[in-house]
C-alpha cells in the first residue's frame, strides 16, 4: 500500500491520513511529492486523478480525498479502530470529520498548517474566531462525553481530521481555552506527530502563500 503525500511543513490534507496510519501501526510506503507552486507539480497528475495529495494506492485501487482514504483505511483494517465501536459515537465521530472536511474556511484559509512556525499570534478575520469557537465546542462535548485523551477516548479518524487545526490553533495563538490545551497536548505527545513535524521542520522548501 503507497501514500503520496507532499511537504510535510505544509499540506494539512496529506497529514490526516498518514496520522491515522502512523498511530495505527499500519504498514504503507510513503511516496513524497513536493509542491512545486504557483503552477502545481506535473507530477501529480502521474498518480492523482484530481491532481493533489493525498493519494492512497492498494494494488489496483486508487483512492482519494483525505476522508474517504479514511474510510477506506477503517474498512480495510477492521481491528484498527479508525471509528469508534459504538453506533452513536460512530455516527458522531463521522458527523465532526465531515465538518472539518467541508468546513471552518475561514480558518483554513487564512491560517495555513505550518509546522516550522513560531508560535505568534496573527490578526485574523471575524469568521476566524468563529470557526475556533466552533471547533473548541466540538472538542469541549467529545472530550466530555469520552473522557479523553482524544475526541472519542482512544484516536480515531476523527484526531485525524482535525490534526492540522491542532497545530493552526496554536502556531497563531488563536485559543487559551482547557480543552483545547488538554486535547492538543494529546495530539502533540504523539510519537508520530513529532515524526511528521519534524520532518516538515526539515524540509527546505518555503511555499510562500502559506506563511502567514
Ligand atoms: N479535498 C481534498 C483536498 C486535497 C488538497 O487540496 N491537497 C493539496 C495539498 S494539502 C494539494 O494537493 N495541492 C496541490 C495543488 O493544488 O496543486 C482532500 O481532502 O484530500
């Protein structure tokens, strides 16, 4: 099984899945693509039907979008626990991974992943503050219901998911909040988390409208 993935300083989307398979333990060979901004890399379209990353490729089968490589990963390795085993916290763990799939673009847009910035904070627009203060209510009620460490006790598709804002959060300062302290400190403390920072921190390439 390959995972195409591109700088791990910055491409949030290829994070998720190869979390998920870190933390998992399941075997993949990563393949990394780096960009090649502004005009995208030629090379992604050898492998990517929409021409991004991340890409999963199992045999013949090619898949992609973060979140149904996730899906995909959690039918493939039943044991794996990518979702949680009871019917409610399953639906629920889908019903946040979604959200943070298709939403918070305001946050996303104006706050890249960055994993070798300082930590300083970054006048942000309105709906900035809005998504965190969504995000934190999805944090603080998962957290609550679970007890922790991760969104729904052990991690799950879900931490995957929401990986990248951990480090959006705080990289700009955008929240003082326990919840957000107690779950990003979870995240964080993940050997392949710093796996994958510092790897990111490593790398040369400085894509420039993605440093705030
Ligand atoms: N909705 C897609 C988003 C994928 C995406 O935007 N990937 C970025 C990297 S984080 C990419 O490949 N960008 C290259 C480009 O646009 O040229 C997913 O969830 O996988």
């Amino acid at each position: 099984m390959k995972l195409f993935v591109a700088n791990k300083n910055y491409s949030s989307w290829s994070f998720r899945p190869w979390l998920a398979l870190r933390v998992k333990n399941i075997s993949f060979d990563e393949v990394f693509v780096p960009f090649d901004m502004p005009n995208g890399n030629p090379e992604f379209a050898k492998f990517s039907p929409t021409n991004k990353v991340p890409v999963l490729q199992d045999g013949d089968l090619t898949v992609w979008e973060s979140l149904a490589i996730l899906e995909y990963l959690a039918d493939r390795f039943p044991s794996a626990g990518l979702w949680p085993g009871g019917t409610a916290d399953r639906a629920m763990a889908r019903s946040v991974a979604s959200e943070m799939h298709t939403g918070f673009l305001a946050l996303r847009s104006e706050c890249p992943m960055n994993m070798r910035r300082e930590h300083k904070a970054l006048q942000v627009s309105d709906g900035v503050h809005r998504d965190v203060r969504r995000i934190t209510e999805i944090w603080r009620d998962c957290l609550d219901r679970s007890g922790g460490p991760f969104l729904f006790g052990g991690f799950t598709n879900a931490d995957a998911m929401f990986g990248p804002v951990v480090n959006r959060l705080a990289i700009y300062r955008l929240s003082d909040d326990p919840a957000v302290r107690s779950y990003s400190e979870s995240m964080t403390s993940l050997p392949a988390w710093n796996e994958w920072q510092e790897a990111g921190r490593a790398e040369p390439w400085i894509v420039e409208e993605d440093e705030a």
